[in-house]
C-alpha cells in the first residue's frame, strides 16, 4: 500500500466531508479552507485531513511519504470538463489565416475548421491517437488536472467515430486520470451530407446510437447547435435518440449565436450547457431554475478573440458556473488550466476562489463525479495539487503563463514534483 502524508499545510483548500454536490452564484465565493492542516492517502484515497493540533500521529511509519507543506496551498486537482483532446494534427495554417482576417466561420465555410480535422483523422491509426492523446494527457496533468471529460466528434462516420471512441476507452484503462467519454457524432455535417441534413442525423440516431451504447463507448452525448451546424431541432432529435441509449446530454450552445438551444438542452435535461459566449436573459432563468452547469471556455474565447462568457452576470443570478479548456486544434489548442484559470480571472473578473471552484468542484460535477473529485473529503479521488510557497491563491492566476504548482498527485502517485 502507497500512504502519502501532507503535514503543516497553511490553507488546504475545498475540504469538508458536507461539501455541496456543486456550488452555484455566491456560494463560489466560499474556498472551505482549513489553515495549518494535514492530509493523508492511502493508494488513490484520501482517508484523512485535519487541523495539524489534532492530528493522533502516525502508528506505523513503514512505506509513508512525508511531504512538508508550509506556506504551500494545498487543493483538488482541476476538473476539466470539456475536451477535445483526441485528434490528429494541429491546424497552424487556420491560425496564420485569422491572423490574416478570417474568422473561425469563413475558415469553416471554406473545408477547414472540423472538417479538416476529420479528414485527418480518417487517415490516422488508433494508434497514433493514443500515442499523441496520451502524451497531451500527461502534460495537462503537470498542470494540475486529474480528471478529464475526452469527445469524439472529428470521426464524423461509423467507422472514424468508433474509432475515435475506442482510443478514448483505452486511455480510460490505460491513463492515471479520471476520464468520461462523450460521444459528438454531430459536430458538423460532413460534405457528402451538405445537402442532405436528415440523412446524417439518422445515421448518428440509427447506426452510430446503437453501435456505441452497445460495445458502452460513451458515457454523454454532445451536440454542436449552432447556425452552419445542427439547429435547436435537429440538436433535440439527437439527444432524445441518445436519451433512448442512456447517454446524458452536455452540449455545445450559444458560440456564436443565441437560438434558444439553452432552454431546450436544460429542458431535456442536460448536465451542462458549455461555451455560452453569446447569452440572453432567457437562457440565464433557465439555467437559474435548473441543475445544468454553465460552463465556460475561456482559452476559445481568447483564442478566437471572440467574447468571453458572462460569467459574473451568471453567478449574480445564482447560476453554477465551471470552467474547462475545450482543448482542440481548431479553437482552444492548449489544455492548460493555468491558462483557463488567469483567464477567467483576467478577462472575466471571476475572483481567484470562484475560478477555483468552478475549476474545481463544479467541474466535478459537470462530467458526474461530483461524489469523487474535484474536493478534499474522506474516500474522494487522491487527486491533489501543493502549490509552491505563495502568500494567496491569487498568487497561481496572477502569474500567467508561470506554473507554481510544486507537486501534482494523481490517482495517489506523485506525477509532478519540484519540490
Ligand atoms: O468547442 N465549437 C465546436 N467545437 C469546438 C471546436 C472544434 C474545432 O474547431 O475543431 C469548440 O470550440
Ligand atoms: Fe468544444
């Protein structure tokens, strides 16, 4: 057995066996902070924490790893909830061309943009994918994650959607990280179905559904509803049919456009509506009545230069908010939650403990694990993170671009440590 002991922390973060399923509006606001604390792991559990004057000692010292944590910040590992981390080239040229003025949509109208990404990886092995999604995977955890949500979605066929979830399940048996898979067949119409719109939706209801919920490849279904995508009907015939599976529905809504695709997901019962860029007064009452986690992806806003989501007007209203990366080639080609999380502060004024949380805990929850991760309690997911010595929480989104994570603990193993 593996037994990790973290003694004179000064602020561990997120601890408390009665922590809420997920935090919404002002309750972000709460870090659930213990000062001069300790933590202890066995193998991939956190089996206690407590107040350093009240810590009963260790009996047996056979196989522990003491780590000293003064004047360190001690807290969950990052959550990230939405990723597209299997795919088979980056797309540098659509990047020089928006440099040059184009926009993500006239990239798209003209064969990039996801169809680019889906003609590479019709010509790439499962293998490869595993390879280059394995490596990604490692370097997200040195940044502090330990669980991700992976989709398909650059398959776009039987066999390439398949092929795509597989890689994702073997990271699943193969990688230290939690990992939920989330099926995107509908992520775009392939050209051949330009013009025949119904006929690809009834091949991901009729052929795709069955294949994946059978050989259980998936754990949510996702929908790209957006104009030059799939419409609110299209969008609701899809997740209804993957309701029929037992697939929970987590969408891609309001990008660019509002067309009331929020409403509908929330109403069909949606875990979260994610990128919400573009929101309306409409879209926030029914996300305020509601369990569904809005969750924001501000590594694609900076990266598109299109505008960052509300999140302040969210929170005002008693809404949930997480954040994740969207890690993809096309917008948000990093999964770097350091990234997410100087963003969110920079750019949407989220307070560093609201980002935290929303990084955190409720992201957890955003991709069901809200019982296991994303929090510090007794039997949660040994997924740790021990800043180096810093003052504040602030101190980690403050000082963009820099890593001040000392040590990385995931699954109960060590992945990173400079300490
Ligand atoms: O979340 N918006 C849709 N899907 C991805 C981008 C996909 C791509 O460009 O490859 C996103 O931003
Ligand atoms: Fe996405």
């Amino acid at each position: 057995m593996s037994k990790i002991l973290i003694k004179n922390i000064s602020n561990l973060l997120l601890c408390g066996d009665h922590l809420p399923g997920f935090k919404r509006g002002r309750e972000m606001q709460t870090d659930n902070a213990m000062q001069d604390a300790y933590l202890a792991i066995e193998d991939d559990v956190i089996v206690a924490y407590g107040k350093m004057d009240e810590w009963a000692g260790i009996t047996d010292w056979r196989g522990v790893t003491i780590i000293d944590a003064e004047n360190r910040f001690v807290f969950p590992a990052f959550c990230d909830s939405h990723t597209h981390t299997v795919f088979a080239a980056t797309r540098e040229e659509e990047f020089e061309d928006r440099i040059k003025g184009l926009t993500y949509e006239e990239i798209a109208a003209k064969g990039g943009g996801i169809l680019n990404s889906a003609k590479k990886l019709a010509n790439t092995s499962e293998q490869t994918l595993f390879e280059a999604a394995k490596q990604r995977l490692d370097d997200m955890m040195l940044s502090g994650t330990g669980a991700v949500e992976i989709k398909s979605g650059y398959g776009l066929s039987l066999d390439a959607e398949i092929k795509m979830l597989k890689v994702i399940q073997r990271l699943k048996k193969e990688h230290p990280m939690t990992i939920k898979s989330t099926f995107l067949g509908a992520h775009a119409f392939p050209t051949e179905y330009k013009s025949n719109q119904q006929g690809y939706v009834n091949l991901i209801t009729k052929e795709m559904l069955p294949v994946i919920a059978e050989e259980k490849l998936a754990d949510y279904i996702d929908c790209f509803c957006e104009r030059n995508y799939f419409s609110v009907a299209q969008m609701t015939e899809i997740l209804e049919a993957g309701k029929q599976y037992g697939l929970i529905p987590k969408v891609h809504v309001n990008q660019f456009s509002i067309m009331g695709a929020v409403q509908k997901a929330v109403a069909l019962g949606a875990l979260s509506v994610d990128h919400l860029e573009e929101i309306d007064d409409a879209d926030i009452a029914a996300l305020q009545e509601s369990n569904c986690m809005a969750t924001l992806l501000p590594g694609c806003s900076f990266f598109l230069s299109i505008p960052f989501g509300n999140a302040k007007k969210l929170m005002e209203n008693n809404v949930a908010v997480a954040l994740a990366s969207d890690f993809n080639p096309g917008s948000a080609p990093s999964g770097n939650l350091l990234n997410t999380f100087s963003l969110a502060c920079i750019k949407m004024k989220m307070t560093p403990v609201e980002a935290l949380n929303a990084l955190t805990i409720n992201g957890a929850y955003a991709m069901g694990l809200a019982s296991s991760h994303g929090r510090i309690a007794l039997g949660a997911k040994a997924n740790v993170i021990i800043s180096k010595p810093i003052g504040s929480l602030a101190r980690i989104p403050y000082s963009f671009g820099e890593n001040n994570l000392e040590k990385v603990i995931i699954n109960g193993a060590i992945v990173k440590d400079e300490g």
